[in-house]
C-alpha cells in the first residue's frame, strides 16, 4: 500500500475525512498536513511525515485497541429498536451482562453469532462476542454492565432515544407563524440601553397580539464573560448551558425594593441615564452597560435575603449541582486575577463570589421564565424558541469545566462557499467524538436540559454539526480544515430525548455545506430544517422554489440574522459591504450582477407586481406564508423597515459593529417596543405573514 492509501485508511478507522462536496458541487481533496493534524489532535501519536512503516503500525494499533476494549463507548438505539453492540473479553473466558435501568430496574441483553478470531494483544489472546439491547427498554439514559473473569467489572452508557420527536406534528396539521428578533436589539422605554428580559416578555406580548404570531425566536442567551470587557457575539460564548446576566432587567429584581431610600435614588439617577440612549440609533456599548448594571447588582447581593427568597436560590443551586459550582467558580477566579483596575473594589473571598455568579444565574433564570410565561399568557403557542451556538470561546467558563471532553488543538469553522468565498475560523474548540461518548454525553444532554427549561423550543445553529464538523488547525486558514465525523444518532438522539422530557420542538439550521442525506435524517427523527428564499431552488435548476415544493418539516423565512435586512439585502448592500471589508475574491460589480440576477428571478417568481422595496417585502413575506411549511418566520427588522446589518460573517469588532446594532427603522431612526403596532409596515408585513 501506498502512503497515501494507508493515510486514508487511518483516517477513516478514525472518522477524519480526506475530502469532501462543497456548496457548489465541487470535490474538494484535504491536504494531507491537515488530515495528520487532525489525527494527531485525537490523540494518534503519529510524526508531521509518516512513512509506510509508521502507518502500518498506527493501523495496527488501532486495531489492537479496538479488539482489547471490553465495551463501545457508548451504546445508542432508538425505542422499539434491537441495537447490536461488541464485547471483548478474554478469549474463552464467560461475558456476563446486564442493563441498569435509569430510574432503577434491570434488563437482560442477548448474544448473537460472531464467529471474529480472537486478537494477541500484548500476550494476551482476546475474542470478540456480540449482544443486543432489546427492542422494549424505557427511553432514556441507562448503563451496560459488564463481568467477566480476568478483566473484572466494565460499564458503558446506553442511551435510547425517541424514535421520532413528535413535538412538532400538530404544527403540520396546522402551520402557525411567528417572529425572530436580536433580543439586545430591540428596546423599550424602560431599558438600559440594550434589551433585557422584560422588554423579551413585552416584545412577546405585542407579536402575539399585534401580528398574530405564534413563537418568537431570539439569539442564543449564552454568558459571556463575568465582566467587562464582554464578548458582543451571542456566538461566541463563555458557556452554552448558563445565561448572560446583561439581559437582566433591574427593575423586575424583588430584591430592588430592600434597598436604602438614598442607594434607591441613585439607582434610578443610573437607570435614567442609560434610559437615554433607547432613542439613540449609535451602536449598543455592552461594556458600559454591563458594568453599570453589575455595579447595582452587587449592590442588591449584598442585602439580606428575605426566608423564602433565600430557600429558592438554594434550590436553583441545589438543582443546577456540580455544573453551576464550576461555572460560577471559574467566574469568581476570573474576577480575583483581575488587574486592580478591572477588579470590583469588593471582591473578598472566593466563596463570596461563588455565590454572587449562582445568584445571578438564578435571577437569570428566573426573568427568562416570567417571560415564556407573558409568551404564552398572550396566546403563543409556542412562546420562546431560543437560539443554540455551535459552540464556545476557547478561553471561556465551559472550556476549562469540560476540558476533557474537548479538542483544544483545533478550532471549529466552515470551508469556503459563495457566502464566505473564504472561509471562516469560529475560534472554537469541538468536541473529542469518543471522550463525549464515554461520558455518555453527559455534557451535551446537560446543557440541552438547561437550555429548554424556560422555552418551547430551540433552534440548533449549524445542527450540521451533530453529524461532522470542519476543523481548522490552529494557525492555519479556513482552507486548511477537514471534516471530522461524530456518532450523529448519539447527539441527535439526545437533543430529541431532551426536548422530548421538555415538550419542546426542535428547529435545526441545516445551511451550507451538507451532506445530502442529512436533511432527510433530520426529518426522519422529526427535527425541522431552515429554508431562506434565498437559498431555495427547484430541483431541476430552472428557478427559484415553487411555495407548494417548500419542505412541510421546516421553518421558513425572508432572511436570517446572516443576511441584511430584506430592504438592505434588495438594495445590495451586504456585497457593497462585503466589498468594503475585503471579502470578495470577484469584483464587486461582478459579484453585484450575479446576486441581481438571481435576486431579480426570485422577485419575478415571489413578488410579481410589486414595484417598490417595501410592496416587495411585504410580497415576499406573503410567498413565504403560503408554503406548507410547518412554521414561517418574519423577522422582527422587516417589520420596521431596518436596513443595517446584524452581523457579517467572518468579521471581527475591529471591521464591523456585529451584534451591536438597536433597532431602527428605515429612516435610521431607534426604534421602541411600545411603538411597534403603529409603523404602517409592521401592520402590512405582519398581515401578509399571518396563516
């Protein structure tokens, strides 16, 4: 065998793809650096040039490996469904089995024919046995256990999933229509600058009422840093599983009425100030936001707690265990390194602080709730989809607690396309396939617990990602990643086990570089797809999508968070912009010509008759509501007229303002909750977007 042919054998036995389709059809080859890179970051010990000899033995090795491990990793099946699983014990020695079930109970397991010789591995001959879990076992999280002379005892997770998420079917035999918004964007009277948890319960209230809408779908709530300076992307966390106290709303604080009469004042002399710039259309300063809002919140820490107040936190503490401790000691120690200058004049003890950063989650959770149930008061269906990252901030709160569940060595991105013609690097860590299915995926299933306690829904961004993700060596362009695969039924089966126990439906952004059976995957497992207009074609290549061919299983919409506002996106302006931060490989008035040209099909096609921008808006709002589509989307800018991008892709703060923009309307001016129903668009928008 050649050395190429053993490097893509090697690859395979450990699921790191030598090349892939892109977007646009195309075959791309992976460089072998990238390929032994990405195996050597999942532990293979092998040199930056193997030779034949090398290969040969790491082959070996993985074999020797496999064939002398009593158990899988982990064992996943679906409810109703006999899964096979392989033991290894020591050749002629007896393998005794058996289920614990979660919750209490045992189950048997049943062996099959294997007729595999056995393997010498370090002098010590091991055979092969295979069993099946039967098809009556509970859903849920369950261990094999395994006993066997010589090896003594073993245990593996065995996860049964759902066969099907069936939370969205009464979506299909009535489709409903809701509305998706930046949360910090979107302001009232009463904010400090930025969106907060009441302005989401009232943002809520006023689509169900005023628009007739059935969810709101919001940016992920992920907790950025502990303190100033914060990340502005949602995307980009500190920790997936607990929230981010910026969104807290000071005045729905219970504790607020315990304050002095003179620390009341200038709590309001604070919240007047930062009152003033709900009107201001300049870009959303987070830090000075956040500071000031923590400068009142260790303020109401530090009051008495009344009797019942003090035994809820400590049953929010109790409840969210070892994950809460660790998050919020990685807060504490964050803040006692701290320079002089960034460190708050009253940090004293870890402990204290500990329980400072438990104490905000618990108001965080606490807000977030009130408002999923003024959601649902008003009439959603639904109420809150909240918003799933792909994934963290290498430096953040969930990098350091599940460090061994994660690949430090790689960074998490996407290859380039004819969005990014680059590339992108997320600057983020992916998880270890085999380390996450040793724990059961115990980290995963934590965080999707937590993530739905307080929604009816969520929206998995790049659910591509269950199945493989593109990781980039550390250093290296966008260019230089490959693919590497992770058990897709473990993830998707946990993620529709946890919405399943949360009553939750499940909406995954399938976009981009995809594998053309994953959508079918998905629907199967009854998770619903995302489909733009924009992106959406006949099958043939003859045009953009008939409505009636539009997926049943999905949720559809004008846009996404990705792309401008529609006003600004008929206008051209996220090529000009994309120009003006050099982005583009093609000129921009080639690249100009060719999205006109395509845009203009699906104008003719969506929006006949339609002659200004906002009639084409409202037109192709209405397209979208007459496919059958499970859920259609509007997006709350489009219901105002904004034109300013949320966020471009593959940009830093240093280039564009991403996830600092308020919002405004289509004259530039700020725009206020408790003036939305009387914008002439958002009546007309929000009536061609009804079902």
């Amino acid at each position: 065998m050649t050395i190429p042919d053993l490097l893509a054998q090697l690859a395979k036995r450990y699921n790191v793809a030598t090349g892939y389709t892109s977007a646009s059809g195309k075959y791309v080859e992976i460089p072998r650096s990238s390929i032994i890179y990405a195996l050597a970051a999942l532990g293979v010990p092998i040199s930056a040039q193997p030779d034949e000899e090398e290969l040969t033995g790491l082959l070996f090795r993985e074999y020797t490996q496999r064939m002398s491990r009593p158990l899988p990793p982990a064992v996943v099946t679906t409810a109703g469904t006999e899964r096979q699983f392989t033991v290894h014990v020591h050749d002629g020695a007896p393998a005794r089995l058996h289920i614990e079930l979660e919750g209490g109970g045992r189950a048997e397991v049943y062996q099959d024919d294997n007729f595999t010789p056995p393997a010498h591995v370090d002098g010590q001959m091991w055979g092969e046995a295979t069993f099946h879990v039967p098809g009556n076992l509970p859903e849920g999280y369950h261990e094999i256990h395994l006993d066997s002379d010589g090896i003594g005892k073993a245990c593996c997770p065995l996860i049964v999933a759902p066969r099907r998420l069936e939370t969205a079917d009464p979506l299909l035999a009535r489709p409903r229509t809701g509305v998706m918004a930046q949360l910090y964007s979107v302001r009232s009277r009463n904010s400090w600058g930025i969106g907060d948890f009441s302005d989401l319960g009232l943002l809520a209230e006023t689509v169900a009422t005023e628009a007739g809408a059935d969810y709101l779908l919001i940016n992920p709530l992920h907790a950025a840093e502990p303190f100033p300076p914060v990340e502005d992307s949602p995307y980009l966390p500190t920790s997936r599983r607990f929230i981010n106290p910026i969104y807290l709303s000071i005045a729905d604080i219970p504790e607020l009425d315990l304050l002095p009469a003179d620390i009341r004042e200038d709590v309001e002399e604070l919240q007047a100030e930062f009152r003033e710039r709900n009107t201001s259309a300049q870009h959303i300063v987070r830090d000075e936001i956040y500071a000031a809002k923590l400068q009142v919140l260790r303020e109401l820490f530090s009051l008495p707690r009344p009797t019942a107040r003090e035994e809820a936190f400590q049953a929010f503490r109790e409840r969210e265990g070892e994950g809460l401790r660790k998050f919020a000691a990685w807060c504490a120690q964050q803040e006692l390194a701290a320079t002089p200058n960034r460190r708050h004049a009253r940090s004293t003890d870890h402990a204290e602080l500990v329980e400072f950063y438990s104490w905000l989650q618990f108001l965080c959770d606490e807000q977030l709730a009130a408002a999923q149930e003024r959601a649902t008061a008003a009439g959603m269906e639904v109420g809150l989809i909240t918003d799933l990252a792909v994934g963290i901030h290498a430096q953040g709160a969930d990098a350091a607690a599940l460090a061994q569940y994660l690949v430090p060595e790689a960074s998490v991105g996407a290859p380039p396309d004819d969005y990014n013609q680059m590339g992108q690097d997320w600057s983020q860590p992916p998880w270890h396939p085999e380390r996450l299915a040793e724990s059961g995926y115990r980290p995963w299933r934590d965080m999707l617990a937590t993530v739905l306690r307080n929604a009816g829904g969520v929206r998995v961004d790049h659910i591509l990602g269950l199945f493989r993700l593109y990781w980039i060596p550390k250093g290296q362009p966008p260019t230089m990643g490959t693919y590497v695969s992770y058990d897709w039924e473990a993830m998707v089966g946990v993620l529709t086990l946890e919405a399943k126990r949360a009553g939750a439906i499940v909406v995954g952004e399938d976009l981009g570089t995809l594998e053309p059976w994953v959508a079918g995957a998905l629907a199967d497992r009854g998770l619903m797809g995302t489909s733009i207009i924009w992106f959406e074609s006949a099958a043939d290549g003859s045009g953009p999508l008939p409505a009636s061919d539009y997926r049943p299983l999905a949720l559809s919409s004008v846009g996404t968070h990705d792309l401008p506002p529609t006003l600004g996106y008929l206008a051209g302006e996220h090529i000009t912009l994309r120009n003006q931060l050099g982005l583009l490989t093609r000129s921009v008035d080639e690249e100009l010509a060719i999205e006109r040209e395509w845009m203009d099909q699906v104008l003719d096609f969506a929006a006949p008759g339609a002659q200004t921008p906002k009639e084409q808006v409202v037109a192709l709002h209405e397209f979208i509501s007459s496919t059958p589509s499970a859920l259609t989307c509007t997006n709350l800018v489009d219901l105002v007229g904004d034109r300013r991008t949320q966020n471009m892709p593959g940009t830093t703060r240093a280039l564009y303002p991403n996830w600092c923009i308020p919002l405004t309307d289509d004259q530039g001016q700020a725009v206020l909750l408790e003036d939305l129903p009387d914008y002439e668009l958002f009546q007309q928008v929000a009536q061609a977007a009804k079902r």
